[in-house]
C-alpha cells in the first residue's frame, strides 16, 4: 500500500469513528465524503438524503449510516487500493 493509500484509507477510518460518534464531518472529511457519496444532486432520494444529511451536520439513521460506513466507505477503499495496485502493476 502506497502512502497516498495509506493516507486515504485512514481519512475513511476517521470518517467512519465520526460518523459512528455522531459527530458532524466538516473539511477535508466532509469533502472526502461527499466525494464518496456525491453533492446531493444524483436524483436518488437516499443517497440524496444522505449527503444532505452529512452537509448539515444532521444525524443519520441506522439504515443510513450501514449504507454510508458497510456499503459505500468500504466500496471506495476498496477501489483505492485496486487502483493502486494497478498502478503498481
């Protein structure tokens, strides 16, 4: 693992501790997140919702932080590091 990768598997890991502590993202996290997740304007109503939630400090539901900390945080590792290794390759 590169140390880019490094880097941004553990901004995933703080945005994961934050989301799980209820704790509102804001900076870089809040950037990287909705990098993951997107800016609100997909047209889906959860995802949607999801990323307005995170832009306005609110609270997700259980359902909408599975999605967010199982579902989509774990995807994007998991392409960072199928990235870099293909760049290594």
């Amino acid at each position: 693992m590169t140390n880019a990768s490094k880097s941004r598997s553990a901004r995933f890991g703080h945005i994961k501790r934050r989301l799980i502590r209820e704790e509102a993202l804001t900076g870089k996290h809040l950037e990287l997140a909705l990098d993951v997740v997107g800016d609100g304007s997909t047209g889906d109503e959860l995802i949607d919702g999801i990323s307005n939630k995170l832009q306005t400090g609110q609270k997700l539901n259980a359902y909408e932080l599975h999605l967010m900390l199982d579902v989509f945080l774990q995807h994007a590792k998991l392409a960072a590091v199928s990235a870099s290794r293909e760049r290594a390759a």
